[in-house]
C-alpha cells in the first residue's frame, strides 16, 4: 500500500474542521513535502515526524513522500497533525493494518523521542468526534479534557510506540475516569458574608436581572454599593446545564485556559479593564483567539467604570449583546464565536462621582458631566434591559446593625425556580426571546398595550426598548409566579428605563 488516509481535525474559533491527512509513497530520490496550507509549525513537523518514528523503533521508508492535508484552503496550525502524519506514512508503508485505524481520529504533537505532547482546543475535536461517533487517540497529557466531555471511546496514549502496539497487537488503551467531575455537581454553597445594606430597590432590580440574565447598569457615586451588588447578582446565577457546561469548555479550550474540576462548574465571571482594547474585549488577533465577551460565554461580563472603556471598545459590544456571538473576518477565513453573556456595568454619575452624593459636593461642571455621559451612545445603552440609581447612603444607614439580614441563599433558588419556567415553557430565557416570540409569550391586553404606548410615546422610547421593557415584565410575572403580566409588572418594567442621569441619552 502506497496510499493512506488519517483523519484528524483543525480548530477554527470553537469549531473543530475534520482535516484528511493523505500520504502517498512514490519511488525517486527520497524527499518529504507538505502540502495543503501549511504554518510553518506544521511545515516543521517534518522532522519531529521523522525522528519520532526512527527513536520509536520503526522504519522511515526512504521513498518519496508527499502528504496532503485536506480541504486544502484551510489553513493549518500548530504540530497537532503530527501524529496524523506519522501514523499515515506507517500505514502507507505496510507497517501497521490497514483496516487498524479505520473510523479513527487522531491528534498529537510528537516529540522527538516518540513521545506525545500536549495540544490545546482539544474539547471541540472531542465533542465532534463523540457527535460522529468515531474513535479518538490523544495525548495522555490531554486527559482532564477528555474527562470533561465523558467519552467512552476517546483515548489518552503516552507515546507512538504505545499506540502501535495497540494497532498491532489489540493491547489495551487506558480509558480516563471522568468520575471525579462528570457529571456536574450543582455547587449550592456560596457564601453571602457582606450584607448589601439598605439599597432595597437595587436589591430588587439585581434580582429580576438575574432570573432571567438580563443586562443591568448601575449608576451611582462612589462607595454606594455598586460592585458589592455586581458581586451578589454572580453568586445567585443558576449552576450550568450540560449543553452550557460543553460551550464553555470548548471557549476555555481554544483560549488555551487550563480547565479543572475546580473552575468545571462555574459560570464565568470576566472582569476587563477599563484600559482593555476592542480586540481583547471581542477577540481577535493574528490568529483570531477569543475575547473577553466570548471568555463570559454563558457568564457575566462585568464592566466597572463604563464611560473610562473607550468608545470604539463599548460600541463593538452592540453587535454581540443583540445575536449572542461575535464573527471576526480574516483576508481567508472567518471565524464564528459565541459570546452569549450578561452584561453588568457600573458608573459613577459624573466624572469627580458626586453629582447624586448629598454628602459631597460635586466639583463638576454641566458640560463636562455631559462629555462623561455622551461617552454612552444610545444604540448601547438601548441594549441594556435595566438601569437603575444606586444612591449614596446616610452614616447612620451604613452603621446600622441590621436585624433582617437578605436571605440570598432562598432568594438564589426562588430564582433557580423561574429560570426553570422559562427554560420549560419557552426553550430559552425571556432576555433571549425574539420580537416575534413577544405576542405569543408575552401577551399584553388591550388596557396594557395603551398603557405601554402612551408611556413609549411620553419618554420617546425605541422599538428595541420597548421590546426589552415586555421581556422585563414577563420576567417580573415569572419572578412573582403569575401567569400573565399585570399593570405592575409592566409599570416596575419601566421604571427601569427612567434613571434621571441618562434621559438625555436614552430612548
């Protein structure tokens, strides 16, 4: 046999491509060639290949060699092909069985001494190989990923030798116990230890904002309590399903962060700073990594002091906040990554952060509060669900022994409870719900559709607002265990869109 086939797979943003490692043994002088658009890392793997295999004990056929990686206008990276290529030139030379490796994938970086490296983004190419049913052989040092998607005929090897024994000779491949964190333990033991004091409307707008991973801003001076509430709003977010747990293995896996049991389960908490570019916040690059929004996948992304981020990275937000992903265009590919996130922002109310503070004297001018403000546009801040004042509290309030302390633990399953209806009677969260999903799962009557187009006509409010406004209602009903939305789910709904600081900039 002259000819051989080994499949493996590429890695495009989350999205493992199946790659076909062709190689065909001719007579003439003896060369190795690659082709099929090669980096210059998969050019190199020429001589790990050929090292690997002579240190392993076999044979490197000194024929002609011509190896194609297929589809050919994609590009290639890294030394993940590696053990592809070596495993093709054997098959193409008689030195394993042909049928040995049919309906198999492989990946791995080789070492010079046969051994494996290795690779990252590996949790796509397992989830696809899983979806296809197919077999999988990867590096032993690959294992904590391959015990997160818990697949049963997905392999773990140490070295080439190792996996031409079992090819050879049928010896066993060592399974990986994914007991230790599949399947996901819902983790119900966070610690409320700071009491948000006083802010009993805040409270509340944290809440609806959590039932159902709908934006929140929050405005108000320093000290008031805002990053405290951001906090408390992360801890009462339901654990991950499976399908979530999948998604955001694989960001986590092609931005190369190292993924245990102990971070498995958590959703995902992104704090930039302000500093931070547009293409460390949506991805990018040379080789289009993920950004801070795609890391939130399913989390939140929490961005303190909002108008300090500058324009050209906040109105890069607009695009992903509306479709839940983010698409980054390269002169020969483009790659696709999800970046379904909840976004909670907090910002003073003016630049010195004392405009709304009875206890402190703004130093602020009206223009220069109106430049600090004007840094918002109103298409991001229409994509925000809710915003709300937190104020500055009195000394006594802040000194008071509270008696009544909030029962966050009760209040985290209340909203468990609701994400739950949702999920059962719409498929999704009501902040995911399209326009056209509005009139069937959140009917208004005629009484409420005048109440919400006088209002929307007073306040000069958008399309895109008002539907947001409908799903906030819908959530408060849901929050409440009501049916259908009320006069009061629909007024409280508004009131989260009336934050006297912005009116000049939002509809």
């Amino acid at each position: 046999m002259s000819l051989a086939t080994i499949s493996s797979r590429a890695l495009l943003g989350v999205e493992a491509i199946e790659v076909k490692v062709e190689t065909h043994l001719s007579n003439g002088l003896p060369g190795f060639a690659i082709v099929g658009l090669p980096e210059t890392a998969v050019k190199e793997s020429k001589e790990r290949v050929r090292s690997a295999i002579i240190n392993s004990g076999l044979e490197f056929p000194a024929r002609r060699i011509t190896v194609n990686l297929a589809p050919a206008d994609l590009p290639k990276a890294g030394g993940r092909y590696d053990l592809a290529i070596a495993l093709s030139i054997l098959l193409a030379s008689d030195q394993i069985p042909e049928k040995s490796l049919s309906n198999t994938e492989v990946l791995g970086e080789l070492a010079l001494d046969g051994s494996l490296r290795e690779v990252h983004g590996v949790v796509p190419a397992i989830l696809a190989a899983k979806q296809n049913n197919n077999k999988l052989i990867l590096p032993a040092k690959n294992s904590q990923e391959l015990a997160l998607v818990n697949y049963s005929k997905a392999y773990c090897i140490e070295s080439l030798l190792q996996l031409i024994k079992h090819l050879s000779s049928g010896e066993e491949l060592p399974s990986c116990d994914s007991s230790a964190i599949y399947p996901a333990e819902e983790d119900n033991h966070f610690q409320f230890e700071d009491e948000v004091k006083g802010q009993a409307l805040a409270k509340r707008a944290v809440q609806i904002a959590a039932a159902a991973s709908h934006n929140l801003l929050m405005i108000g001076p320093p000290g008031s309590g805002k990053t405290l509430l951001a906090n408390t709003l992360m801890h009462l977010l339901p654990a991950m399903n499976e399908t979530e747990l999948m998604e955001v293995a694989a960001v986590k896996s092609a931005a190369r962060i190292v993924i245990n049991k102990n971070n498995f389960h958590q959703r995902p908490i992104r704090t930039p700073h302000h500093s931070s570019t547009s293409v460390a916040l949506v991805g990018g690059g040379n080789k289009a990594s993920p950004g801070e929004i795609s890391l939130a996948h399913r989390g939140v992304l929490f961005l303190d002091e909002l108008p300090e981020f500058k324009p050209s990275v906040l109105e890069a937000l607009r695009e992903p906040l509306e479709s839940g992903q983010i698409t980054i265009s390269r002169a020969n590919y483009r790659v696709c990554f999800p970046a379904n996130f909840q976004l909670i922002a907090a910002m003073n109310p003016c630049p010195c952060g004392y405009a709304s503070d009875p206890k402190n004297q703004c130093r602020c001018s009206e223009d220069k509060v109106d430049r600090y403000l004007g840094r918002l546009s109103g298409p991001l801040l229409d994509r925000l669900d809710l915003i709300i004042e937190v104020p500055s509290l009195s000394q006594s309030e802040l000194l008071e022994h509270s008696k009544d302390k909030t029962d966050w633990t009760a209040i985290r399953e209340r909203i468990n409870h609701c994400q739950q209806t949702q999920q059962k009677r719409n498929g999704k969260l009501n902040s995911e719900l399209k326009g056209r999903e509005l009139e069937t799962i959140c009917p208004l009557n005629k009484s409420l559709r005048r109440t919400l187009a006088s209002i929307m006509e007073k306040l000069g409010m958008s399309a895109r607002a008002t539907h947001r406004v409908i799903r906030v209602a819908r959530t408060i009903a849901d929050y409440e265990e009501k049916p259908e939305i009320s006069r009061t789910d629909l007024l409280e709904a508004i009131s989260y869109r009336r934050c006297q600081f912005i009116k000049s900039v939002i509809r």
